[in-house]
C-alpha cells in the first residue's frame, strides 16, 4: 500500500461505522428537531464527547439551548366527529391520537358538512362528482409513487368548493409507522384540513389502508356521512439544543483564535418538514445528515488523542438545519463577540457518498484556500471546488458575518429526503477519504501562523439562495458535481419531480434552463433563485448527442 493510501485509513471506516450505523437506525427515528429521536442523538454525543476527554463549550454542559419552532400543534378547541346521515355509530376522533390539524389548517371555523371520497384528489378523481360545500376524504400521495403534493391537492378541492380536506395516509411500506400520518401543510389553502391515521380509516371505511390504495373497489364516491369538525393550533415552539465541545489550543499566541468545525444531526423524522416523498415512514437520513454528524465526531476523538492543535478547535452539531438553519443561525446570532476569533469554519453536510470528486464550496472566502486545496493529497479524491456559497447549509450563518469557511459535500442523489437515504446506501470507505481530507485541511490551516482575511465577494455568497429565506421552488434535477463545463450532466431525477414529469432522466446533460447557461452547479442555482412555482421554464438538454427542450413547471417545496 502507498504511503498516500494508508494516509487515507488515519481514520478507518471500522471506527466510525458502527456510530453511523447507530444514528440512522430506526431507534433513532430520523432525528426530527423537538421529537425523541434528536434528543437521543443529542444525549449520543454527550456521551462520545465525554468518553473522549473533550471539553464541554455550550452554555449547559455540552449543550447549547435556544429556541425554534417546527410546524405548528393542537391548542384551544379542536374536534372531529364523522357519523352516518341516518342512524348509526359515531366516530369521535380524538386529536393527538386519531388525527391532527394540518400546518396552515383555517382555524376557529366550524365545519358540519356531507362528506365525499376523492381517491388521491387527482383533477381525474372528481369526475362526475360535484363536491361544493363538502368535506373530503382523500389519500396522500400517489398511485404510481408520484408525487402531489398536500398544498396543490388543497388548492384544488378549495377551487371545487369543498370546505374540508382529510388526508389519510401514506403507506410507508416497510418502515415503523407512527401513529399519525405526517402532519404536511396545506401552504395558502383556504380550506380546514387534518390529517388521519390509517387504525382511524380502517375503523370509518372497514379497510385496510393499503388494501384501499391498491383495489379498484373503492372509487370516488359521496359517502353517506356527516363531518363536523374544526381546527385550532398554535406554534409548536420550544427549546432545542446543539451540542458544543472544545479542544484548547497548545500555542500561547494563538489558543484564543478557534476552528470551528460543524455538521448538522437533525433529519425529517417521519417526514414531517422537507420531504420529497409521501411515505410516514422513517426518514433516516443516513447521508443526511449523520455522515457529517459522524464524521465531526471521529474528527473530535482524533484530534482528542493528538493535543496538536495550537488554535483551539470548537466542534459543534447543530439541530434546527431542515427547517432553516435555525441551530447555526442561533449560535451566530448570540456568539456576535466570538465571531472576531474564528480563524475559519469547516461545515460538513452530506460527505457518505463520495463519488468521482468531492465538491467544496466558499473556496474564494479567504486567499489562501486555493493553495490549501491543492495541497491534500489523498488517494481516490477529486476537488470540484467551487467559489459560490450556497445559502442552504450551517457555513452560510459564518460567511455572512464574514468568517472564512469551507464547506465539503459529495453531491447529490436521488434517495435525498426519502425514506431511501439509509446507511446500506453510503461508501465508507469514501467518507474515511473525506474525513482524512477535512483533517489535512484542519491541520493546514492551523499551521498559518497569520489570521487568514475574508475575501469572498458579496454576489458569491448570495449565490444559490437567501439563508434567511426558504427555497422557492423545487424542480428535482439532481446534478453530477463533477461537470467539465460543457453542460451538467444530470445523476438522475427526484421521483415524482417536475423535472422526472417533464422527461428528463439520468444520462441528460443541461445546458440551458429558463435562459440560463448551465455549465455547472452555480449556474444552476443562479437559474432556480429566478424560477417561480407553477410558471414553466424551458430546460434545453442533450441526450445521445442530441439536443431536445422540454417545458420544467417548478412547484414548491415540501414542508
């Protein structure tokens, strides 16, 4: 083996891969922010930090509590009863248990309707069926395992006239269930909205959930009952924590200054915020994000062991990143007088799945990251770097304070926020590559004896989205980062995306999308900052040397 090759294995798969293991299992339920499972994640490095002689650095032992809101729950007055028109039992489901509100439900207004059933409110779903002044009863997701998404089936009942919607379902077919469906918004739907467990279905229409969905016996129909329901909630805000440790620095002079590594541990739990699919299942989220998370924990027990670093090193996993960067944000907002002492931030997100190149981004934030790059040699890795700083992970926070930062990522793939992101799908032996590249890089910039000086310009680091601001659409590309600048070849599509509806496939090279050059991953991001949901844009693409324009209609992003 050469002495590159064994540089690459400093850190082996076999230390890391049953922690890995652990943190995208189904005990840990996907990690969702404010559930069980990111509390079982964070008492996890508690625990390993401990063990490993890192020095706590929250402002609660390890942890860093601050406050977040995800979605919204049940408060005041909520009920909703189904019976037959004549005679008959009464269902009385009970909120919390039997179903919820959904997120963007029209609260306080009372609905006592006829009900009607609409299969997966599909437009062909209401044919011959007049549903004015009706509450409807339909299926999450689709039949083919396209997706609808809960806000356009909405909007199309509310549009028909209906004053209510139910959603039951989906099947999440081999995954734990929990016991009510994701809650899943509505968006700006008029209408009042809940969400049913599959028990509640199977006690009101004497069906299984699943045997429904795959028969034909059971069609769009006027169901012979009466709904009387309404809707209260309110924020779901409390208290989330990231989880912050330290190395001190060795050297008199520099100890004071800091290396902040970070990575995301939060995920989307049973698919509640974020996800591209509609199955309840567990969304494990092995790449993301607990290849990062894992990642920046055998970087701290390294380095741990080492005590070489003359800057102190400042490990942080941060929760909240699914549903705004909150974790980060909170850190950077109320750190404002740390912020002069950090040397750089090192963010990763995304690292298990390294393929032909390993993309870094911020690459222009500070003069001497150029140099850096070219300097880490490690065998089977490839730099794709690039200079934009993309506002949709925890390094954005520091740029924007103008903290000089680096952020690694293996690229995209299909399985991302699906219940298929699990750890059978990851290449540890890449992700040991990548760790070894981030410690080279840890070192590298320990070893500058100056204060590196930011140098990023202001149009780079806006590039590819608002921090601040949510992603406005979603059209489901997912790209190959290792483009030569002739086009980006395209990995493949999401399932059920704009993008997949509108024919492109894996193979594709994008050239063009709403008039925009596309050579690689910027412009891509540069085109979709300008996109608008439900407005067609023209992808010009070439597949076997030809070149073909397909029409894109972007739609909005889950969650």
């Amino acid at each position: 083996m050469s002495l590159i090759a064994a540089v690459a294995f400093l850190i082996s798969p076999q230390s890391f891969a049953n922690d890995l293991k652990t943190i995208s299992s189904p005990a840990f339920a996907g990690r969702m922010s404010l559930q069980p499972g990111a509390e079982k994640t964070a008492k996890f490095l508690e625990t390993q930090l401990k063990n490993a002689g890192l020095t706590p650095a929250g402002t609660r032992g390890y942890r860093y509590p601050f406050e977040m809101t995800v979605n919204s729950r049940p408060a005041g007055v909520n009920f909703l009863k189904i019976s037959p028109n004549v005679g008959g039992k009464v269902f009385d489901l009970q909120v919390g248990k039997d179903y919820l509100p959904s997120v963007g439900s029209l609260d306080k207004t009372p609905v006592k309707a006829e009900m009607a059933f609409v299969g997966y409110g599909r437009e062909m779903d209401y044919k011959g069926l007049d549903v004015k002044g009706k509450a409807l009863l339909m299926f999450r997701g689709m039949p083919d395992g396209t997706r609808d998404s809960n806000p356009v089936k909405a909007e199309r009942a509310a549009s028909k006239g209906a004053v209510s919607v139910i959603f039951i379902g989906p099947d999440g077919k081999g995954a734990e269930i929990t016991p009510i469906t994701r809650r899943g918004g509505i968006g700006q739907a008029k209408i009042v909205a809940a969400s049913m467990n599959r028990s509640s279905f199977k006690a009101l229409v004497g069906k299984e959930f699943s045997n429904a969905r795959e028969t034909d016996n059971y069609q769009s129909k006027d169901l012979k009952m009466i709904l009387n329901m309404q809707t209260e909630s309110e924020p779901n805000k409390k208290m989330a924590e990231n989880i912050i440790a330290v190395i001190p620095g060795t050297d008199p002079k520099l100890k004071d200054e800091i290396i902040v590594l970070g990575s995301h541990y939060d995920h989307l739990g049973y698919g509640e915020v974020g996800a591209l699919d509609d199955t309840d299942g567990i969304h494990f989220g092995a790449d993301d994000n607990a290849s990062g998370t894992i990642a920046n924990l055998a970087l701290a027990r390294y380095f741990a062991k080492t005590r070489t670093n003359r800057r102190t090193l400042m490990f942080q996993w941060y929760c909240g990143e699914e549903v705004g960067l909150l974790g980060s944000t909170a850190w950077v907002q109320a750190e404002k007088s740390t912020l002069p002492k950090i040397q750089a931030m090192i963010n990763m997100d995304m690292v298990g799945r390294l393929r032909e190149s390993l993309t870094t981004y911020c690459v222009n934030s500070a003069a001497e990251f150029p140099g850096l790059l070219d300097s880490i040699k490690v065998e089977g890795v490839k730099f794709n770097p690039v200079n934009s700083s993309p506002g949709n992970s925890d390094h954005a926070g520091f740029i924007n304070s103008g903290v000089p930062s680096l952020f690694f990522f293996t690229g995209e793939h299909s399985e991302y926020h699906t219940e298929k992101d699990t750890f059978a799908t990851l290449n540890l032996d890449g992700m040991a590559r990548v760790i070894e590249v981030v410690r080279q890089a840890v070192i590298g910039i320990d070893k500058i004896d100056n204060r590196l000086a930011f140098t990023a310009k202001r149009e780079s680091i806006t590039q590819g989205g608002d921090p601040n601001r949510p992603r406005r659409v979603r059209v489901g590309f997912v790209p190959d980062e290792t483009s030569d600048g002739n086009g980006l070849p395209l990995r493949g599509v999401s399932p059920g995306s704009p993008a997949e509806r509108a024919g492109a496939k894996a193979g594709d090279i994008l050239i063009s999308l709403d008039g925009v050059a596309i050579r690689n991953v910027q412009d891509l991001q540069t085109a979709l900052v300008k996109a608008k949901v439900g407005v067609k844009i023209i992808a010009v693409i070439l597949r076997g040397g030809k070149q073909i324009t397909l029409e894109v209609t972007p739609e909005a992003p889950p969650g």
